[in-house]
C-alpha cells in the first residue's frame, strides 16, 4: 500500500481571498514551497504543515488529507 497526501491549501487561499504573499509572510514559509505544495511537488514537513492549519484555524488532517493507494 502506498499513501499519498493530499491538499486544499490552494482551495482555502481562494474561498478566503488570501494571497500568496499574505500567506508566506504570516506562516515564514516561502511563497516558492507554498506553490510548490499547492501544485503536489513538494510535501510540507510536519512543522510548516503545522503552521499552515494553524494560520487557516484547521485541523492539520482538514488542509492535508491523505489517501491510501494498493
């Protein structure tokens, strides 16, 4: 079995019109790995994953669900 995370970062930006920018000077992550993490190229460390449900006021597992693949 594989497992693969998932996201609705991107998702939780738009439906609270919050820019890039915003995001990356609030959390100290880099607008770079938020795009990148967005886009499923990079998966965030359970530190910056921390940081990022922090600041939207979710559930680490509500902004980072995964899934399980056989």
């Amino acid at each position: 079995m594989d497992c693969k995370i998932t996201n609705h970062l991107e998702r939780l930006r738009f439906e609270q019109d919050i820019p890039v920018n915003f995001l990356a000077r609030k959390t100290g992550i880099s607008r770079q790995a938020i795009y990148e993490i967005e886009s499923n190229k990079r998966v965030p460390s359970l530190a910056t994953a921390c940081k990022i449900a922090f600041f939207f006021k979710k559930n680490v597992e509500d902004v980072f669900p995964y899934f399980i693949e056989d």
